[in-house]
C-alpha cells in the first residue's frame, strides 16, 4: 500500500476533529513501514506560475 501527503504528520491533526484519533491512526500507519520524506519545490506549482 502507498499513501502521500502533502503533510507532515504532526500536521495530521488539522484533519480530524480530535486529537486522540490521529495518534492511533499515525501509528497504525508507520508500524512497520518504510518512510520516504520528499523535499523540493512542487512540479505542479513551478509549471502553474510559469504559465
């Protein structure tokens, strides 16, 4: 399974009303994962202002 977000996860709580449901759900997630954490500026957006 792949799943991307344009946030981090201690952002994630912006999302959900509660707080106690996000630390769970994080958890569940990243327990045995393999993380990729992707820096730069976004091709979508660059090609967006160039237009």
């Amino acid at each position: 399974m792949i799943i991307t977000a344009n946030k981090d996860f201690t952002a994630w709580g912006e999302f959900f009303a509660d707080d106690n449901v996000v630390v769970p759900i994080v958890d569940r997630l990243i327990h045995h994962s393999h993380i990729f954490m992707l820096g730069g500026e976004s091709y979508r957006l660059k090609h967006k202002r160039e237009r």
